[in-house]
C-alpha cells in the first residue's frame, strides 16, 4: 500500500463512520411519524406500510446488490448507495414540506432507503472482508456492525428530542445532513478494494449456495426471527399481560412508564448491549484464533435470555433475560461476518452476504406475522421457550455446516481462511 492510499484502519473506521451517520435516516421517522400521521390524514395501516417498506424493498435487492459487488467492486456501490439514503431521508423534508401528497413522499423515501441500505450493507462488510487480515477481522467485523447497529438507535434519538425542541422538519433536515456527510466521508476515503471484474449478470436470485452462506443465512434467519420478530414484536403485550412496567423514585418524584414506555426502555438496553457484544464477540474470536468456540457461546447466552423470560414475572428478571438476548444476538454478529469471510473466495463474498442479507431479512420479516397470532394461542411462556430452542437449532446448523465444509467442528482462523 502506497503513502497515499488510506490504511485498512481508516478505511474501517470511515465505513463505521459512513454507516453510523446514514443510519440516522433508519431511525428518526420512528418517533414522529405514527403521531404525525394522525395530523396529516395518514391512516394507521398506510403508517405501518411505510415504516416496513424498506425491509421488503430491501429483501428484493439484497442479492442483486451483492452480485453488482463482485461484478463492478464496492467502491462505486457503496458511495451510490450511501447517496440514495441521503436522498431518501431528505425525501422526509419534502414530505413536510407538501402535506397534501405526504403519504406518496413518505413512502417512496421509505422504498428508496431499502434500496440504498442494501447497497450499503453488501459493501460494508465485504470491504471490511478485503481489508482486514485474518487475524483481526473479527474485531473489524464487530466495529462495523456496531456503527452499523448503533445508527439506528442514534436516529432514534435523534428524532424524538429534536423534533420535540425544534420541530419534525428540523429533525429530518438534520438527518438529511448527516446522511450527506456520511457519504462525503465515503467518496474521499474508501478506496476500492474489490477490483476483479466479471460478466456474471445481475440476476435477483443469483444467491450464492455453498455450504458457508447458506450455513451462516440460516443462523441469522433464526436471531432476527427470534430477536426482532419474536422479542421486539411482542414485549409490549407481554409486559401488559404481566402488568410489569417501571416506577421508581428520584428526588421524592416518582418517575413511572406505561407498558410503551417501559418496553422502549427495555429495547434500548437490549440493543446496547448487543452494541458492546458485538465488538467484544470479534474481538475475542480473533483472539481465540477460532469462530465456532465463541459464536456457540453467545448462542447458548441467546438462548438463555429467552430461558429467563421464561421464568418472570418479575421486572428485574425481565431486564435480566433482555441483557443476556442482546449480549448473545450481538455477540454472535462479529464472528458470524467474520466467519463467512473466512470460508468465502474474494470474489464471491458480495453474493456471499448478498445471501447473508437475504435470510436474515426473512426472519425478521416472517417474526412479527407468526409471532403475534402465536402468542394468543399459545402463550407468552412458550413462545419465548421455542425462541430460546430456535438460538440451540441455529448453534447445530453451524457446527453441522462448518464440519460439512472443513473436516473440523471448531477450525482454526488460519484452517478456515479460502
């Protein structure tokens, strides 16, 4: 590498920064638009349709995503779509801008994102996959889900206190800009790092289905199925049957949450601590030196979140079981990316995550329409019983599929690198 060429350190860091910036696009319409539909005559049903847009937009474009990144590179596919984010997102500022057809622009911006996240999400691992060595590419892997991670929530943030000082508009213009910075920072810093060409068409279904893909797809088909669509879906309706909601004293005021409230709350710290899992997950398989050691220990940890729900009611116990469900769904993320780099040629690593992206988009999608119904039927209780089963299968499939693939239940870094 030249004096002028970024280092691989930079080029990480300037993904995490790209990815973390952008995401607060994927987060600030949470908070303000199912009160802002109400004012602007948009129906519930139109509401839940646009803020689950992106995920089936992006289901379509996961996998020709992926095969453009082994056809032309990541550099142009990344800044591109980076760029289409940022328009999406301003796509909110016009909505507000033109209460009369919000609907349209909200919805289109929503569309939009999913296709430009599926861009981002295709590249950013895969650069990351061409950049780090063996040795260090689960602590990168980890880094970067965690910018990644971590947009989402800020976004959230962002939203809600923003336009709560300052208005709706100013939230999104303010998201807007970040979004453009995100691919500024994109343009001048990420070079290209995947640069074989090939004349494979882009094709929707071009899926790549060796046994690493397919093996890795189906442990994150059963995370997301089970974290957003089981957990997610349904802890406000589990802490309203429980009746379990916070209330606590501070300076002689008391300070209590309904069940929304109180189920955001335990949300965010889900997600915090699958945010600092996910770095410590890469990390520590790095430092192992082995993948499958580490990836089973946060799922059994998955598992055991769901086991703890299990035997609540108790608020403590609650947030307890949510800990363990984000540490285990975090930790697992790192390693599980760097893994599927580790037993992937370089040139199929875009299709690679393509399928990656694809199954977990499924799990998550499918989650919240078997989840819902089943909790009626079944009960709280043994819905969360089968998700921590789902977290034990997912831990079986890997070692059965790493076996299949390598010879070894538990290879070495330097055993698995293709």
């Amino acid at each position: 590498m030249s004096n002028h060429e970024p280092s691989s350190r930079s080029i990480v860091l300037a993904v995490v920064a790209s990815t973390f910036f952008v995401g607060f696009g994927g987060g600030v319409i949470f908070p303000i638009l199912p009160n802002l539909g109400e004012v602007l005559g948009i129906s519930a049903v139109m509401v839940g349709l646009i803020l689950s847009a992106n995920r089936w937009t992006r289901l379509l474009a996961n996998a020709p995503a992926g095969v453009l990144v082994d056809r032309i590179g990541t550099r142009k596919p990344f800044v591109i779509g980076l760029a289409i984010e940022g328009v999406a997102t301003f796509g909110y500022v016009i909505a507000m801008l033109f209460p009369s057809t919000a609907e349209f622009w909200f919805l289109a911006a929503r569309l939009l994102w999913g296709l430009g996240s599926a861009l981002v999400f295709a590249t950013a691992y895969t650069i990351t996959a061409d950049v780090s060595e063996a040795d260090s590419r689960g602590t990168s892997m980890g880094i970067v889900r965690a910018g990644i991670t971590f947009g989402f929530p800020a976004g959230l943030v962002l939203g809600g206190v923003t336009s709560e000082i300052y208005g709706n508009t100013a939230a999104f213009v303010l998201a807007a800009a970040f979004a453009g910075l995100a691919s500024i920072i994109a343009y001048f810093i990420v070079p290209e790092t995947h640069v074989d060409e090939h004349d494979d068409s882009v094709k929707p279904w071009d899926l790549e289905l060796t046994i690493p893909a397919v093996t890795v797809g189906l442990v994150n088909f059963g995370l997301y199925f089970a974290y957003v669509g089981v957990l997610f879906s349904t802890l406000v309706l589990y802490l309203q049957v429980e009746g379990l909601t916070i209330s606590t004293e501070i300076l002689g005021y008391t300070v209590a949450f309904e069940e929304q409230g109180t189920s955001g709350m335990l949300m965010a710290v889900t997600v915090l601590a699958g945010a600092v899992f996910t770095i410590s997950g890469g990390v520590m398989s790095d430092t192992v030196g082995a993948r499958v050691p580490v990836l089973v220990g946060f799922l059994v940890l998955n598992s055991l979140g769901f086991l703890v729900l299990v035997l609540a009611p108790s608020f403590w116990v609650v947030v307890g079981g949510c800990i363990l469900i984000g540490a285990g769904q975090g930790g697992v993320g790192g390693p599980l990316t760097a893994l599927l780099a580790d037993l992937t040629p370089d040139e199929r690593m875009g299709r690679a995550m393509g399928t990656n992206n694809v199954l977990g988009d499924v799990g998550g999608g499918l989650g919240p329409l078997i989840s819902l119904p089943l909790a009626e039927t079944i009960g709280f209780e043994v819905m969360y019983a089968v998700s921590a089963i789902i977290a034990l299968v997912a831990g079986t499939i890997l070692v059965v599929g790493v076996y299949a693939h390598t010879g070894s239940v538990s290879p070495t870094v330097d055993e698995s690198i293709i």
